[in-house]
C-alpha cells in the first residue's frame, strides 16, 4: 500500500507542472444565453420510454443549473439525488486518453510507433503494425468484439463474470481478420481503448484504474470518480438502474444496478457524478491536465473521419451547433445513459444521464432534447 501511495503522489506532483493557461486556441463562445425556463421544461419532459429518472447539469463562469426528474428507487419513490453517482459508460474514454497523452507528453509513449512494440503477443502475428495514435482517434482498423454485454439474455447470464483488458482485446481479435487498414476508415468502438487500457498498465506498470487514479482523480479532488476493477456496487448515493423484461406476460422493470463494469474496461467501466465530470471538463479544457501539444492532438479530427456526420478526435466527439463548436462524449450502460459537452473555452459545459429501461437500443431521445436545451440550438448535420 505505501509503495501505491508514493506513486500517486509523484504522479500528482508530474501532473500539477503542467499549468493552468487555458489553450491559446480557446476562442470566446457565441452561444444563445442560457433559458433555464426551457431547461426545466427538456428536463419534464422525460417519458417513461426514456427511462425512470434522469440529472442535469450545465454549468459556466457565472452560471450553475442543476435540475432533475424522475425517481432513483421505483419502489421507494425516492427522487433522483442531483448529487448522486451513475455509471458512466464509454465517457470513460476520455479519462483513457488523457493519461496516455500525459504518457505521450512525458515521451513514455510514442504516439507513431506501433502498439506492438509496447504490447508484443497481444495482437495476432497477422496484423499490420498497428500505430498507438490510430487506437486514440478509432481508425486502427481493428475488428469489433463479438460480446453483446447490452443484450440482455447476455448481461442476465453474464453480469458478474470478471475480464481482464487483455482478455477483451483476445475475445475482439482471435481468429478475426483486421476490419480495415489502420488510419483508413474512423469506426467508433471499444476495442481501441481495451487495447489502450492494457498499455497503461505495460508502461507505468500500474492498472489503468490506479493510472487514472493517480493522475486525475486525485488531483483535482474528484471524490466522487471511480474507475472499478470488479467491484459490482456504485460506492455512494444513487440512482437504480433498471431493465423492462417480460415476466408471465406482464412488462415489469428489473433492478439490475450491480454487475461487473469490467466487461468494459477501459473503454466504458468508470462511475462519476455531474459534479465531478464539470471539474474534469474545465480541468481538461483549461490547460491543467495536458501540455499544449497533446491538448491540440486529442482535439484533432483524423483525415479519415473528414466528411462524416459523426467526428472524432482522440475520444471526444466534435459537434458544431451552428458555428459554435462543442466538444462532447456519450456513453452507456445497462440502466444509465450518460453525455458530456463543452466549448473549447469552457463558457458552457453540460452533463446529463439518464436511467434508461432498455439496453442496447437507441439513446433516449430525452438526451438529445436536453443538449439543445443546454446548448440552445440543434447542432448541423
């Protein structure tokens, strides 16, 4: 324990040099001022479809709104806590890809060399040299998995069974052919970081979790943030989860809260809170977690990704809501439904989540309906 403890505390004194100038890119935004009257109406809005309860939160300079509806407990009636904790899904990629640019920035990682050379044996011998840049931006041209953790007659079966990082990229690609030449063609998925997660933990020689820990969770004091190995439980106040299922005719919803994050990995296990992912944000966006190099290469979208609706950079998604760009992040589990956004100068950010009753399906429509709110127009298409 104390040797874990003297590495945290040199990785938060590495990670506090690097400043706090917000990056020199960072332009002043021209959205819409915030209608907290339309926010508390996208907030009411929600159906039972959407789900039983959901959060919001939008934040800035001068401004700080937080609304909920919905219930946290069906059975109890309790409302959902606007402090509460949720699983957060694949926004747990941004957590990823700021470490191993920190990792990049410390010259431990080499964004160009070949994921092979850090990680021999992981990958079939039949794969192309597969370069650690094109995992981050989701154009490595790996396959995806064949694990459909979202469907439920595999969650029921399978939801406390324990994977490793190494075993989720095996399960993607043993006796699978590469889906397309690396830097090619941007294919979201969750391979890329599965494959990330065991880099970490080659090159520091900690777990990704401990990773994220050490260098980002502790230093900005995000109390309520965790990146869980195995354990099934969200370690705070709440709101359930829950899955619609047919029982002898009749639809009834099933709590299904606890189960193990890591058939996700580093792509999609961590649980945080509204509170903590606007810290992340202004943190991120503020200059205080990346050097100025790295900050601009996780922001930059791929020459494979131009002319696409959707377009990523290294994890975030780039959304333009009529001519005001904001950088965001969804991400979902079973019974939690979670987005994150920001402009690049952090004048407005905005967290959601939502307790879906459907995994596997299309993201609630509620979800969409709250960024406009937030954000105050529809983002082109």
């Amino acid at each position: 324990m104390r040797t874990k403890t003297r590495w945290f505390t040199a990785v938060a004194c590495a990670v506090a040099v690097i400043g706090t100038a917000v990056p020199a890119s960072a332009a002043t935004s021209q959205l819409p001022p915030f209608d907290p009257v339309a926010m508390r109406q996208a907030v009411d809005s929600r159906s039972p479809a959407d789900g039983t309860g959901l959060l919001a939160a939008v934040n800035g300079p001068d401004l700080h709104w937080v609304g909920t509806s919905g219930v946290g407990n069906i059975h109890t009636g309790q409302p959902v806590p606007a402090d509460g904790l949720f699983r957060i899904g694949s926004v747990t990629k941004t957590f990823v890809a700021t470490v191993v640019l920190q990792l990049v920035g410390e010259n431990k990682i080499d964004l160009a060399a070949p994921v092979q050379r850090y990680l021999p044996g992981l990958l079939p011998a039949t794969y192309p040299p597969i370069p650690v840049r094109t995992l981050l931006d989701y154009t490595s041209g790996l396959p995806g998995g064949t694990i459909d953790s979202k469907d439920p007659a595999w969650f029921f079966e399978h939801r406390y069974e324990h994977w490793s990082p190494q075993r989720l990229v095996r399960e993607a690609t043993t006796n699978t052919a590469m889906a397309g030449e690396p830097g090619k063609q941007q294919v979201y998925g969750n391979v890329h970081y599965n494959v990330l997660g065991a880099l970490i933990e080659k090159v520091t020689g900690h777990s990704y979790q401990d990773a994220i820990e050490a260098r980002i969770v502790r230093p900005l004091g995000l109390t309520q943030t965790s990146a869980p190995d195995h354990e099934f439980w969200i370690p705070g106040k709440h709101a359930h989860g829950y899955e619609q299922v047919e029982v002898e005719g009749k639809t009834t919803l099933v709590e299904i809260t606890e189960h193990d994050p890591s058939v996700s990995g580093a792509a999609g296990a961590m649980i945080s809170s509204a509170r903590d992912l606007d810290r992340f944000m202004t943190a991120l966006f503020g200059g205080r977690l990346l050097r100025p190099a790295q900050f601009q290469q996780m922001l930059t979208v791929p020459a494979a990704a131009a002319g696409k609706p959707e377009q990523f950079g290294m994890a975030w998604q780039r959304f333009d809501f009529n001519g005001v760009v904001v950088w965001g992040k969804t991400g979902d589990r079973p019974g939690y439904s979670s987005a994150i956004g920001t402009t690049l100068d952090g004048s407005r950010r905005a967290v959601y989540a939502v307790n879906t009753v459907r995994m596997g399906v299309e993201r609630p429509p509620i979800v969409g309906t709250l960024i406009v709110a937030g954000f105050g127009s529809m983002p082109r298409t």
